[in-house]
C-alpha cells in the first residue's frame, strides 16, 4: 500500500509539472484527478488519505492555473472548520494549501498576462487567513504567499494586504513570534519597497499617505 501511494503521489506531480508547462494531453485527462484527490480521500483512510491529499494540493499549487486557485480555496474550507480551527489534522492541510497558493500567485506573477480575477481571489482567502485563522503556521504561510503580489499588475490587492498585515504587526503576541514577523517584514518590504521594521508609527504613516486617508482637522 506504502509503494502504490507513494506512485501516486509521484504521478500526480509528474503530471502537474507537465499540465504548468503547457502539455495538452496531460491536462485534458490529469486535471480532475488532482482537482478530487482531496475532497474523495477526506476522511477515508486516515494518514495515507492525507498523504494523497497533500499531494494533490502540492500539485495544484505546481499548475498555478485559475482551475488550481480555484480548487485550493474551494479545499481550504474543508479543512476549516469554525468549531474546531485547531484541529490537529487539519492545520498541516491549510498550512500546504497556504504553501500551494505561494507557489500558484509566483506563477501568475511570471505570466505576461495572468489571471487578475484568480490572483484577487487568491488574495482575499490570504486576507481572510490573517485575519480569523487562529494557527500561527498557516498564518505565517499565508504571509508568505502575499508577497508575490508584489508586481504592478496585482496594484489593486496592495492595500487590502498591507493593512491586514500593519494590523497583526501592531500586536505585541504576533511580533514574538520569530517565524510570523520574519514573514510580516519580508511581505510588507516586497509589496512597498519599504524597511520600516516593527516601527508601527511609521508604517501607519506611511499607509495614510499612500492610501490617502483622511487627517482629522484640529476642530472635528
């Protein structure tokens, strides 16, 4: 059994790779095999199921496709459930779809015309994670992952992300932690092009001015 998932764990990136690369075939019979890997191993046979299921999301992250973010958003509510968010086999899953959404927003990036609707999407589920998902990994993760909206075209998505991510540098519980900050400062320096380190005042400074929010006048 240990050798026939491990050959279809190996297919399946062997065949997301060619499926990114642009091989016709292999997307037309390949795509619905991974896409489904998730949802039908759900529950089915314990850790070799969710052997299969990170691989299938690993490899939608390889494609990078608008099917492959759709499927990975659409597969991270499986795996995050509200009355129990730290559920000890469904956090590692999150944390790979965070991984798999990095790799498919690199992608994007890279293409002369990628998908604007997808990378938004892609963007929001990233925003949502910093904001409600309690897990510090996949956080981290998902930090990690907005910084390729670095490019001019994602523009739109910039304000969204910064301001998700100045709100949890401003707490003092998440700048403990080494790995989170480290991705908070890396994301925020790769979108802005600044280095302001942990200095909130700055940072708050500077998002006004960019985003021109308001002042308040000395007699409102």
């Amino acid at each position: 059994v240990k050798r026939m998932i491990a050959g279809i764990v190996r297919l399946m990136k062997t065949l997301a790779q060619l499926i990114r690369d642009g091989n016709v075939g292999a997307k037309r019979n390949a795509f619905d095999i991974i896409l489904n890997a998730p949802k039908t191993t759900l529950g089915v046979v314990g850790a070799d199921a969710d052997i299969v299921a990170l691989a299938a999301i690993e490899s939608l992250g390889i494609i990078g496709s608008t099917d492959g973010i759709k499927a990975l958003i659409e597969t991270y509510k499986l795996y995050f459930n509200e009355n129990q968010p730290e559920n000890p086999k469904d956090v590692p899953m999150r944390k790979a779809i965070m991984e798999a959404l990095a790799s498919s927003l690199q992608h994007q990036a890279e293409l002369k015309t990628p998908d604007i609707a997808s990378v938004h999407k892609a963007a929001m589920l990233l925003v949502s994670v910093l904001d409600r998902d309690p897990s510090i990994t996949v956080k981290s993760c998902a930090t990690y992952a907005l910084r390729y909206l670095h490019k001019k075209e994602f523009h739109a998505e910039h304000k969204e992300a910064v301001d998700a991510m100045l709100v949890l540098l401003s707490k003092e519980v998440m700048q403990k932690n080494a790995e989170l900050k480290s991705a908070l400062l890396q994301a925020l320096e790769a979108i802005t092009g600044e280095n302001f380190g942990v200095d909130m005042r700055r940072w708050n400074g500077w998002f006004d001015k960019t985003y021109k929010i308001r002042q308040p006048k000395k007699d409102d």
